[in-house]
C-alpha cells in the first residue's frame, strides 16, 4: 500500500490560522517515520517555486507542486505535475494576487480563468472539512471532483457508506 500526503504546508501565508515555522529536516523526519511515498506541497494561495525545488532535492520520493486557494468561502487543493513548472508558478501568482487577505477568495471563473484546462490537475475539495466547498460548487467541476478531503476518521468512515457522498480522503494539512 502507498502512503501519501497531499496537503503540507511549508510557508506562512494570510489564510493560515496559525502560526507555523517550516523545517526541512522534520518534513524528511515525518516522511521517513511515516515511510511516506509521495507528498504535495500546497500552501495557501501560494507557490513558492524555489522552496519547491529544495524540497525536491532534499526528500527521496515524488513531491507534487500544488496549492490550497480559498474558493468561493471554500478550500480547493490544485496539484500539478512537475512539468511546466514556471507555468504552474505564473498562475499561483495570478491566485496570490487576487488573494490579498484571509477574508477573500476567489470565484470559480476566475479559477477556470487562470487554469483553463482543470483535466491537467488533481483537485480535492474540503468536503467535510471547514471551510468546505459547498455542493453547488463541486457541481460546477463534473467529473473533474470525485475525491473529497474529510478532517477526522470518523467523517471518513461515514462518507465511506454513503454512496451519494465524494469518496474521502485524509491529509495531515
């Protein structure tokens, strides 16, 4: 069985609640006690390419670039392959610019504005997990949703039975 994270946070941003300091040594600490196989890193309606490849050369398995952006009063992770990766980083700065303050977000079009072709990402919303996505915007996606992240075991257990819901997933964020 593969073990990944899909949601680390490696620098501070408006949209956190709380205050964290990055270390590069604990990230390769939490990988190997965890025997983790693939992480993303997704900050907050960031992307910081430099950090970004670092971590890269610094940890032994397959890191995603990605990004948490604030959605509609929601959270949407966005995770891109490592091809065009200064492209990837022109958008998430298109996102940072909108962004300016923990209060804002940004609307599905502009979403589709800035990354036109949504089939080139993997994107999970807070599903049941605040702040969630709310079902109208998941519809807007179709077939491009069709995992949802959860915050407890519990939550993942209960979306697990029904078969209406997004199938969950669990991160760390």
């Amino acid at each position: 069985m593969k073990k990944i994270d899909l949601h680390i946070h490696t620098v501070q941003s408006v949209s956190d609640n709380r205050y964290f300091d990055f270390n590069i040594e604990s990230l390769k600490e939490y990988v190997d006690l965890l025997e983790i196989d693939c992480i993303a890193i997704t900050n907050h309606n960031l992307f910081d390419k430099i950090q970004f490849e670092h971590i890269c050369q610094e940890l032994n398995i397959k890191v995603f670039p990605g990004i948490e952006i604030d959605l509609e009063s929601g959270h949407l992770l966005l995770i891109s392959e490592n091809e065009l990766l200064d492209d990837f980083n022109l958008k998430c700065q298109k996102v940072k610019d909108l962004i300016p303050t923990k209060d804002d977000s940004i609307s599905y079009e502009q979403l589709i504005e800035i990354f036109p072709n949504l089939n080139n990402y993997l994107l999970i919303p807070h599903y049941d997990k605040k702040p969630n996505i709310k079902p109208n915007t998941i519809t807007k996606f179709g077939d491009n949703i069709f995992v949802g992240e959860v915050t407890s075991l519990r939550k993942f257990k209960a979306c697990i039975k029904e078969a209406d819901k997004l199938t969950p997933v669990i991160f760390s964020d």
